[in-house]
C-alpha cells in the first residue's frame, strides 16, 4: 500500500462510507467515491487494490477508530463495561450499514475473503490494556487472549442485534459483563 496524504485518505475513506450508507456496496464504484472524494482513480488505486480492499479498509478503521480508548475505571469489571458499551454503541450508530454489508458479504465472496483476511490484523488493545491491568492488579490469575475476548463479545452484540435487536441499554451492559464476560474472562485465565 502506498502511502496518501492523511487528508486525502480520509476524504477517500469518507466518500466511501457514504455512498456505502447511500447506495449499498453493488451500486458504489471506485468511480462514484473518486468524483466524491475529489480524488483520481489512480490515487485510489495506488493505495487500495480495488473496492473490496478499500471497503474493508473502511469498515475496519471506522470501527477501530470507535472502538473506546481502554478506560481505566479501577476495577476489570468496570473496564470491561466501558469498553462493552463503546462496542454497542458503535454498533446501534452504525446497525444499517452493518445489516446491509452482513448480507453483502454472503453474496460477494471476494469482499468476505478480504474482510476475513484483514481480521487477523486486527488492533486489541482497547481490550488488551484493561485484561493486562487486571493481571497486574491481582483480579485475574494469567494472561487472556484478547481477540478471543473481543470475538465473544462481538457475538452478544450481533446475537442481540440481530435477534431482538437495540437499543442496547444498560441492562443488557451489565447481563453480558457479569453473567458472561467476567465469569469466562476469569475461567480463562485460570486455564
């Protein structure tokens, strides 16, 4: 990947995000986001590979960049809270988008190969930093791998979009942190 102008990537990455919401992942080409960015095709290009490359790229980024900073509340469960409600409120702002593109993936295989790719490389610190905490303060008996913590997590939340769906209220916070999170999290760390 070449590097852009952090500007220009931005307004590429943006333009993209919203003809995704406006338009679906079908009807948007690397045409429609160049115009919109006010960007060259080429540039796209020399950055992304094609749309499946640059709309997970997107997908990834606006998310990771939602995912919340890991907040030290003092306590692994108040951590975890924190972080839990960040992922739901990413995901109540964004259900549309991320409705439309689970259905997209389904059907466009390259762009779900792709996505599956880009998970591996995922950034977990927003879950790292508060489990390493917890081990340092004694509330947690090892090491728990984060990405597996953040897998389950994103479960509960896709479970409950999908099925009975949002708001995602404090209720629910507090069920999926003390009766599954926590109660995992420390089994884990024992094993």
């Amino acid at each position: 990947m070449a590097p852009l102008d952090p500007e220009r990537e931005r307004a590429i990455l943006d333009a993209t995000l919203e003809l995704l919401s406006e338009v679906g992942y079908d009807r948007m080409s690397v045409d429609q986001i160049a115009k919109r960015a006010r960007a060259s095709k080429a540039t796209i290009y020399r950055r992304w590979a094609g749309k499946p490359e640059l709309v997970v790229d997107v997908i990834c980024r606006r998310f990771d960049m939602d995912t919340p900073e890991g907040a030290d509340t003092g306590s692994l469960r108040g951590d975890l809270a924190a972080v839990f409600r960040g992922l739901c409120e990413t995901v109540e702002r964004k259900h549309s988008l991320i409705i439309g593109l689970s259905s997209t993936l389904l059907s466009h295989q390259e762009l779900a190969r792709t996505l599956r790719e880009h998970l591996h490389a995922r950034d977990f610190d927003a879950v790292r930093e508060p489990l390493e905490r917890a081990v340092k303060r004694g509330e947690l008996a090892g090491r728990v791998d984060p990405g597996r913590l953040f897998a389950l997590a994103e479960a509960l939340v896709w479970h409950r979009m999908i099925f009975t769906g949002p708001p995602f209220g404090p209720e629910f916070v507090a069920e999926s942190v003390d009766g599954v999170l926590m109660p995992l999290v420390t089994a884990w760390s024992k094993a």
